[in-house]
C-alpha cells in the first residue's frame, strides 16, 4: 500500500466513498481514511440504512395487524419477534458495507483504517488503536474532508445509549418501550418514533417549536401532524426540555413551556433525543493548519468547496446546509471534479428531502412561505390522493402532491407531497426543476393509469386551473 496519492479523502460516509470512487475514475491515485472499521459512515451503519429495515419491518406488522381484514385476509396470534427483526436489519447493513469494500477494491482505492489528522497541507497522519498505536504519514497533493455529523447533546440530557438514547441506540433497542419520548420533532425522531409506535410503544413526541417538521412547507407540517395524531402519536409543541434523569428502568423528563415557561413532568421507559446533527471536526488537525470554521463549527468552503487553505476541501455534512446522504454524495463528486479539472455545479434549490414515515412526505424547491418572504409572485396547483384512483385502490388515500410555480412564467419553483411512495414521486418534479421545466410541461407528459405519479399530472394541471378529477 502506498504513502503517496493525489487525493486523499478523510471519512468513508456517502460523501468520502463516493468523492473516492469518482477520484479513481478520473484516474487519481486515491486513498480513503475512515476510523470505523466498515465504511459507509452514520447514514449506511447506524443511520438512514436500519432506520428504513425497521419502518419496513414495522410497516408489515402494522398492516397484517390493522389492513389485512378489510382485503378478506384473516390473520390471528400476530406477535413481533424483535430479534428477527433486527437480525434482518443487520443482514441489511452487513450485505451493503461489503459492498462497499468491494468497490474500493474494484477501483483501486487504498483502505486506511484509523482517525485521520491533517499535519500539514499535503499530509495526514492515520492514527489507529490497532497493532499497537500505529501511526503512518500519507503525502498527497489534495485532501477532501467528509467526516460527516454527529447527534447534537441536549444540556441536561446525558445519552447512554440504553435509557436515554440517539437514533443509534433508537435503532437496537433490546425490547419494544412501553413509553417512548422523542425530543424534537424533526425526520429522525419522527422516523423513529413511528418505527416503534407501529410495534407497540406509546410515543410522546416534544417539541421546542410550535410545529413539527421544521423548514417544511407549513401546509405539510400540519396535514402530517394531523395524520400522525390520527394514528396515535402524541405531540407536545412550544415545549423545552430542561433536563432527564434515568433510574432503573425508568426515565423522568423535566419540561417547561416555551411562553409562560410552566413547568412539568414527564416518565417513559425510554427517551429519544433527536434535535438535530452537528460537524466532526475534532483531531482533524483543523486549527493547526489554519483552515477556518463559521460560528456553528462547520467547516467554510468557497463555490469549489476548497476552503482558505489551497489543496484542502471539504463536503458533506461537515460543511452544513442539508443534512443528507444525497447531498453529500452530489457534492463529492463535483468537489472530485473540480479538482481534477473538469466542471461541476449542483443546483440546491433541485435537492429532495424525505421523511420515510407513513405515509411519506418528500419536498423539492421553495416552501409557500420562502416564496411569500421573498415577494415572489407564485402560482399553487394541489391534487388529493384521495382523489387518485390507485391510492383508493390501495386504500392508502392521506396526503396531496403540492405545486409551485412562478406565476408568469409557469416555472417549476417547488413541490410538497404528503402521501404513498412520495420520496419516488417527487423525483419526477425533480428531473423538470433540473431540466427548467414548468408545470405545464409535467402536465403535457403521458402518466399511465392507474398510477400514484397521476396525482403530480393533476397538481400540475391545478397550477395552470384545469384539473380533470377533482
């Protein structure tokens, strides 16, 4: 194995394997850095990955239980077997890291296991606890920092991993709470919320805010928090959580209300803090080298994503805006470009964003409010799903697709769906903002019937004010 490349790419998350992969195509001697001993970084092994085994896992037991009669399926003693279920989600993991061994072996990537820290410009010192503290330096002409996020602590609200927990102890509890509280109101904990409520937890899920899911469309919040009532969650808005106290087997809260700041109690078997993710940054060596942060800890990039140290780059999740594997991986490979010459560009107002509850939600572009803020002067097309002829069929009905569009120009500015298979649909939307298109061009476009994609036509067929089935 060598100790000299032309890039070496410090993290193995979706943004460092993938920047890797894109290097190595371009014919840069490569080199990827990660301390964990199977690559795929928080999204792939204690993220977005289990998180979506379980919401299916939990999703089949959720219909056999409450669906099935009214199809004339008869079932009975249905009962969740919590170890199968999370054996199938760590045969989930394990098949898909392998294969991510596989593809730096295929293209050619060295494997460095061990904490990476940048010593200088063109060196990084791989620091492992295996063999005996080893230390090696790698020389290399450019470095690209993805080391990913990690959970934001709440003051007062110490994680063990067993009563109090993170979304990675979220995805490995050893039996079904009997009360789950969710701190914050966000993907993770709703996600995870639901993946338990579905196997038989009561979930309580307290929010700082006066809504759930912030920075979405408020139309969208609203409707899913209806929805999400509906099938039994429990919402506590506008709420702080000022401190939890873990006993043997049992959690105690303490809360106050965001106005008035009245004070309460709350127990639950289990307490989830999901408040959101912040940059990893410690022992990169960031101060030694003089590369800057902003206020947040976020590492600051330009458009290139090099930051004020030449030959030095970061993307992902470390650099802030969207926390998403997606988003990360996109810039990677145009950081990867970049540096190899060529050009790159990501369009960020054309990057989905999606909550793997039940039903889904799946945004792209402006939010209502964004557009109002900002004095656009805007066009809105909705269809209901309740109006879609194979939603009823599916007897999966809640939600509505949510269009758009600059008034005068018809151009696509947005979309907000809640309902079936919404992360798929909105890609559709998301293809036309990528390609200028306006509503009237999703309008004009062939969708086979019957078919969920219908009800994007026919919100986009609203915009213009000629919907067909409504």
């Amino acid at each position: 194995m060598s100790d000299s490349y032309d890039l070496i790419v410090i993290g193995g998350g979706p943004a460092g394997y993938v920047g890797a992969i894109r290097a190595a195509q371009l014919g840069l001697k490569t080199a990827i850095i990660e301390k964990e001993s199977t690559l795929g970084g928080t999204c792939l092994n204690v993220g977005c990955i289990p998180s979506k085994a379980l919401l299916q896992s939990s999703h089949h037991f959720e219909v056999a239980s409450h669906e099935f009669a009214a199809h004339g399926i008869r079932v009975s003693g249905l009962k969740v077997d919590l170890k199968t279920m999370m054996g199938r989600k760590e045969s989930v993991v394990n098949e898909l890291t392998k294969g991510i061994e596989y593809l730096m072996k295929k293209n050619k990537i060295d494997r460095h296991v061990g904490a990476g820290e940048i010593t200088d410009p063109g060196k990084v010192l791989v620091k492992t606890t295996k063999k005996g503290n080893k230390k090696q330096v790698l020389k290399t002409s450019t470095i690209m920092i993805a080391t990913g996020s990690d959970v934001t602590p709440l003051a007062g609200v110490k994680i063990d991993e067993k009563q109090i927990v993170s979304s990675t102890g979220a995805l490995s509890l050893s039996k079904v709470p009997k009360k789950l509280v969710v701190i914050g109101a966000g993907v993770i904990g709703l996600e995870l919320g639901s993946v338990w409520h579905r196997l038989g937890a009561e979930v309580e899920v307290v929010e700082f805010l006066d809504h759930i899911l912030p920075g979405m469309d408020s139309e969208i919040s609203k409707q899913m928090q209806r929805i999400l009532k509906k099938q039994g969650l429990g919402f506590k808005l506008s709420t702080k959580v000022t401190g939890a106290t873990a006993a043997k087997g049992a959690t105690s809260l303490t809360m106050e209300t965001v106005k008035g700041g009245k004070k309460e109690t709350m127990n639950a078997d289990v307490v989830l803090v999901a408040i959101g993710r912040r940059p990893i940054t410690d022992g990169l060596g960031l101060d030694h080298v003089g590369i800057k942060t902003d206020d947040h800890g976020f590492v600051s990039v330009d458009n290139d994503y090099q930051t004020n140290v030449e030959g030095i780059y970061a993307v992902g999740d470390v650099i802030g805006g969207a926390m998403l594997a997606h988003k990360a991986e996109d810039e990677a490979v145009v950081c990867v470009e970049i540096i190899a010459g060529e050009t790159g560009h990501i369009n960020y107002d054309a990057i989905p964003g999606i909550v793997y509850t039940h039903p889904e939600v799946a945004a792209v572009g402006k939010t209502e409010e964004q557009l109002k803020a900002a004095g656009v002067d805007y066009t809105v097309g909705t269809f209901p799903f309740s109006a879609n002829a194979r939603a009823r069929c599916n007897a999966d009905d809640d939600g509505f697709v949510k269009i758009l569009t600059e008034a005068k120009i018809d151009r696509l500015l947005g979309c907000h769906i809640i309902g079936p298979e919404a992360g798929d649909l909105i890609q559709e939307v998301v293809v036309a903002m990528e390609l200028s298109g306006s509503a009237e061009d999703v309008a004009r476009i062939c969708h086979g019937h019957p078919g969920l994609p219908e009800a994007v036509k026919e919100a986009a067929l609203s915009a213009g004010g000629r919907a067909m089935h409504i």
